[in-house]
C-alpha cells in the first residue's frame, strides 16, 4: 500500500515543486505528509496517552523502516528514497522528540527556547527536503536551516487563532510579556471580552524576526545552488509574500484567514523558477 494524495493541488508545496521531477515530487509531498501528520497529533488526539502511544509507534515505525522493514504507506512510499538520498535517521529521532515534548510542555520561556521548537517544527523538515535535491546538502545547512526557521515562525503566526484554541502559545513568554500579552488576555480578545493593544506592535515584530531568517538563508544559498535549491526557493517566495499579505491586511489572524489563491501561487513560484534557473 503506498501513499497517495501528498501533494494537494492549490497549496504551496503543491505550486513550489511544480517543475520538479516526478521523483522529486512524489519524494518530497510524502515527506512533507509525514511530518505535518507526526507533527499534529498532539492537537488532534486528545488523550495525551493516546497521542504518547502512537509517537512511541512512530518511532518504532521509523527504526523498522531504516533497518528495511517499513509498514505505513509513508514509509514504504519513502523508503526507496531514505536509502538512495541517505536522509539522517537522526533527524528524524530528533523530530520525534520535540513532538513528544509538546505533550509536556504548551510554551517557551525565552527566545532561545522558540527557536529551537522552530528548529524541530521547521528547520529539520527542510533539512530532510535538502537531501532530495542536493548531492551534498551537508554544505548548505545554514539555508535551509534558517529557511526552516522563517517557515516555522510564519506557521505561528499564521495560526495564532488555532494556537489559542488549544491553549498551546509557543511564542516566548518573555517576549509576549514585553507587549503585556498572555494566553488568558489573548482568549479574551478571541472572545471579543478584551483588547490587547499590544498584539499588533507584537506580531510585526515576529514577522520582521521571520523576515531576517529568510534574508539569511538567502544570504547563505551560494548562486551556483540557487538551481538545485529551486524548490525550497519557490516555497521560500510563496511563504514570504504570504507574509507581506498578512502585514498588509492587518494581521487579522483572530478574525481572518488568509491564503493566496492558486493564482498568486502559480504567479510567483512560475517568476521565481525562471529566476533561479538563469
């Protein structure tokens, strides 16, 4: 049984490998599947016994599938892959980890703390993406790790209304305490209860510590790589004119959700490939 509908048309992803090879397509989608799926079942399994039971499964899942004997339609989908590209099983132990520790911990202390979680959310996500594209993505971790950062941030951002819902705020207490914002003032406003004056001055600065972690991937991307790195460049653009959008409209994150529409995603990933390419 293999996996089948990783690659949803309209999204993203979708538009940010729309001139990869098939391969590729089909390697990156499931891996992408993979992790979003690993990655939420501490928001979709309420018992927490319950979501711990199916980590532990995955990491079995996981071991099973380097040592040759994979079972889930993602890795048997992906197992060709891990073997040829030689994608670090450490990668995705350490991935497994943070989302354990998200069954114990609903918030960061500091910001050290946030960007690590955005390293496991993000950056090791984009990491195991790299091997697909790069014979030697190992010269090119600093990309894509802050290209993993940006999207992680951005991620939070864009889901601060469901992050609210399940009373899971990862943003930094320090740094939310500086603009007085707790998780119990956010929900009040959620509610239409209360204002939070300091809401917006705090999310254009999230988004401007977002921005400077895609100019520094940018920054790291040697241009002889631009090519290779074409996909992860394209989703790069997408993400950050999702971002300039959200700025511009206000961040209404509570009220609004905001996506660009297919035809925006078509535009700019199809200008970015040909900008990369030259």
């Amino acid at each position: 049984m293999m996996a089948t509908n990783t690659l949803p048309r309209g999204t993203p992803l979708y538009y940010s490998l729309l001139k990869a090879s098939p391969e590729m397509k089909r390697d990156v989608s499931t891996l992408f599947a993979l992790c979003h799926h690993l990655q939420d079942i501490p928001n979709k399994v309420h018992e927490e016994s319950v979501a711990r039971a199916k980590l532990y499964w995955w990491q079995q899942e996981l071991k099973d599938t380097y040592e040759g004997h994979p079972h889930h339609p993602f890795t048997q989908t992906l197992y060709p892959a891990l073997q040829k590209h030689q994608l670090p099983y450490a990668l995705f132990e350490e991935l497994l980890s943070g989302i354990l520790l998200k069954l114990e911990v609903d918030h960061c202390c500091h910001e050290e703390d946030f960007l690590f979680y955005c390293y496991r959310e993000g950056s090791i996500r984009t990491l195991l993406a790299s091997y697909f594209m790069d014979e030697t993505p190992q010269e090119n971790v600093s990309f894509s790790y802050d290209l993993g950062i940006f999207f992680a941030i951005l991620h939070e951002i864009q889901e601060l209304r469901h992050s609210i819902e399940k009373n899971r705020l990862y943003f930094p207490l320090t740094t939310l305490s500086r603009f007085e914002l707790t998780l119990e003032s956010l929900k009040k406003e959620l509610s239409g209860k209360e204002k939070n004056p300091g809401l917006l001055p705090f999310l254009k600065e999230e988004a401007t510590l977002a921005r400077s972690y895609y100019e520094k991937a940018l920054r790291a991307l040697p241009s002889e790589k631009k090519r290779i790195y074409a996909p992860h460049l394209i989703h790069g653009a997408l993400m950050m004119s999702l971002l300039d959008t959200l700025e511009k409209e206000g961040f209404n994150l509570l009220t609004h959700q905001t996506r660009l529409t297919p035809l925006q995603n078509y535009w700019i990933a199809r200008k970015t490939f040909k900008r990369v390419k030259r």
